[in-house]
C-alpha cells in the first residue's frame, strides 16, 4: 500500500491510503459471513446461502460498504505506520473511489500532535521550597499522633470540651418540619472535629450528660442537598454521655503496643527518624524532578494544542479518579451527592491543568524521541514485574492487559524523565 500525507495546517492533513485487493478479499469474506445469517433464500436453509448464489442474487457490490468496514482500521492504522503520522483524533474517512478490480481509493482528515521544538532540558537550574532536616518536633509530633490513637475514651462527669466525644440524640427540623437525614440516636460526635454542620459542635462545648440543647445552624448556601441550602434549622439534641480521651503515658510498654517491632521508646523514636528522613528525601527528590520538568516543558515551543487532546486528557483524569472511587465503593453519582458538584464541575477543575498535562507529556515524549532510547526485553520483564506487585497482579494478566509497545513507551518516557533530572542543579 502506498500512502500519502499533505500537511493542510499545524495539526491537520489529509491521509491519502488505499485498501488492496487481498485485503478486500478479508473485508468482502467477513462481510459476506455477517450477512448470510439474516438472507432466506427459497430452496437454502436461512444462513446457508452460497456466496456465488449472493453474487447472483445481489451482486458482490452490496458487501463493499461493510467489508471497508470491517477492514478500514487495518488500513488506517497501516497508513499512519508508513508515513510516520500520529493520530490523536477520530479521522473523518472518505471514500474517493471502490471500483471492482482495483484498489479502493480513500482520504482522511486526520488531526496530529503539534510540533514541539525543544529548549535546553539538561543541566537545568531549579529552586524548590522542601526542608529535608529532620527535628525532634518531627518526631514528637509523630509519637503525639500515635499516642493519642491508642487513647480511650472514658465517661466524664463535668462539661463537655472541645476535643470530648458526647453520645447524643438528634433530630432536625426546617420551620418546625423534620427533614430526610436529619435524625439520628446515640451517635458519637467529637467536639471540634469538623464532622457535622458548621457552629453544631460548637453548641455543645459545656454541656453535660441529661442536657437538651436546641442547637440552631444555617445550612450553607452551597449544601449538597439543595431543598437545605442556605435554610435555617433547629436540631433538638439530647445528651447521654460525655466521653474524654485518657492518654496513655509515653513509655517503652506504649512503645511496643504502638510498634511491636520495637522493644523501648527509644528504638521507636529512632524509627520514626528514619522514616521521616526517607518521607521528606522522597518529598524533596520529587519536588526536584517537578521543577525540572517544569523548566523543561517552560524552555520548549509548542504549536496549539488540538482540542481532541485537551479533550481526551481531562476525561481521561475523571475517569482515572473516578475509578478510585468506584474501588472504594462509591459510584460517580454517590460522590457528586457527597461533595455537592456536578459532572461538569469536574470537568471544568480538570480543563484547568488540561493543557500543563499534555504539554509535559509532548515534551517528555519529544525528548525521549530525540534521545532515541531503546528498551530491552528484561527492561520490560523488570517493568511487567513492578507493576504487577504495585496492582497485585498475575505477570501475565498485567502482559495481556498492557500491549509491549505501551509498556516501551512508559519505559522510555522515564529514561526521558531521569534524562532531564540527573543533571539538574537545585538553588
């Protein structure tokens, strides 16, 4: 097959290819095939109709529209392969010619990657804002955390404080109405948490076990649940018990009950060193890997970027993070009810980082090209292998699921990354 490819502006041309006849041959069996099922014929049962009976009956030009169809991404696809066009777009096909005997003539306007000219991207200089010290505050802060998790909570005779769990009944009512989901009967709310309506826990700081406290709050404006949004509301509480947190003491008994890795608070302390150590070394190499990049893809020029591919990046990341979600067990429609948004919201926060996401990607591909890496097979063993222990996955379900040519591109796409850091100079 002989193609062509005339540029007709930044990100547009118009592929020229052609379908020949032994791939006609593939496209008019399988169409004929499809077919033969749905024709009866007097004297052939349904579905057993010969095919030179069809071409009597029908003419082999009846099959030509379906076989290009069955058969039309081979020869696109091969198209793009020989003269070295990307796609980034659904083409718009169009049939020039299907003349029995020849190849079938076609052309389609095929939306490209922009031109991205490179700027230095080695032996960049960038800043970052990441202290990688480690200070006893670090670390005390951590042994805080972990102490005040084993804490227990214990009944409490005096006020309710800020930071004291209160068992309560509730039920809140609208203009002396109750509402859907406003009621609910022993349940365990820290004061200061943050859980419940803004000024709800706030009411109940100084309260004591026996109290009835008629709590008012104003829903806000922007609610998820839009009949409340901005509504003024009385919630009829009662409370049963107030709770305090006992902390236990920071010793090496607590030590081994947080960690039983360790022995002494010592041996814990020394831990969390090493960890946070290796938590901000992380932080900071990833801060440096962000800013040289960021420098890289700020050093190139790159033609407008087509809106197939802004497109297809924001769907992309809500489908990415949506699918997060639905692992958690939360459906795309439970999560727009949970945080009070809307399908296009989301889509709109995304657009925003759209075209940042695309031209880093052009930038890292355009430097993995110039580069001109290779990937050798334990290369992809070794990528195959850490995949499948990231997702806790069979090695062959991660090789069916991920085509070779995808994995080289991942691949070759952090040689590209690893390029651009290993020079880098921080300030």
């Amino acid at each position: 097959m002989t193609a062509t490819f005339e540029k007709t502006g930044a990100t547009t041309g118009t592929l020229t290819f052609s379908i020949n006849q032994d791939l006609q041959k593939k496209g008019l069996d399988a169409a004929f095939n499809k077919q033969k099922g749905k024709i009866t014929v007097p004297g052939f049962r349904k579905g057993k109709i010969t095919r030179e009976m069809f071409n009597r009956m029908f003419g082999e030009e009846a099959l030509y529209q379906d076989a290009v169809n069955e058969v039309l991404e081979e020869a696109f696809v091969a198209a793009l392969t020989e003269t070295g066009v990307e796609s980034v777009a659904q083409p718009q096909i169009d049939i020039k010619s299907m003349d029995k005997g020849a190849d079938w003539e076609l052309t389609a306007v095929v939306t490209t990657k922009p031109e991205v000219k490179l700027g230095e991207y080695k032996k960049l200089e960038v800043s970052v804002e990441v202290n990688k010290e480690v200070t006893d505050a670090d670390i005390e802060a951590r042994l805080t955390a972990a102490q005040s998790r084993m804490a227990e909570l214990a009944l409490k005779e005096g006020a309710a404080e800020n930071g004291d769990t209160v068992v309560i009944d509730f039920a809140g009512s609208v203009d002396g109405v109750e509402f859907d989901g406003g009621k609910g009967s022993n349940y365990s709310l820290e004061l200061g948490s943050g859980s419940f309506i803004p000024g709800f826990e706030d009411q109940l700081i100084g309260s004591k076990a026996g109290d009835e406290v008629e709590v008012k709050v104003t829903f806000p404006e922007d609610y998820q649940a839009k009949d409340l949004a901005g509504k003024d509301a009385i919630f009829a509480t009662t409370i049963h018990e107030v709770k305090a947190k006992e902390i236990p003491a920071l010793d090496d008994e607590l030590a081994k009950d947080i960690d039983d890795s360790v022995e002494t608070l010592d041996e814990l302390k020394a831990k969390y060193k090493e960890e946070i150590t290796a938590n901000k070394e992380e932080a900071y190499n990833e801060a440096v890997e962000a800013a040289a990049i960021e420098a890289a893809v700020a050093n190139a020029t790159i033609d407008d970027i087509p809106e197939p591919m802004l497109h297809d990046e924001i769907h992309r990341a809500m489908n990415e993070f949506l699918g997060g979600m639905q692992q958690q067990g939360i459906s795309p429609e439970m999560y727009y009810q949970i945080t009070g948004t809307t399908e296009q919201q989301m889509h709109d926060q995304y657009a925003q980082e759209a075209e940042t996401r695309v031209k880093t990607n052009l930038v890292i591909e355009e430097i993995a090209k110039v580069e001109n890496f290779t990937v050798a097979a334990d290369e992809i063993e070794a990528e195959v292998a850490e995949l499948a222990g990231q997702y806790n996955m069979p090695l062959d379900q991660i090789k069916q699921l991920l085509p070779t040519a995808m994995l080289e591109h991942d691949i070759k796409m952090k040689k590209a990354v690893d390029v651009i850091t290993e020079s880098v100079k921080v300030k």
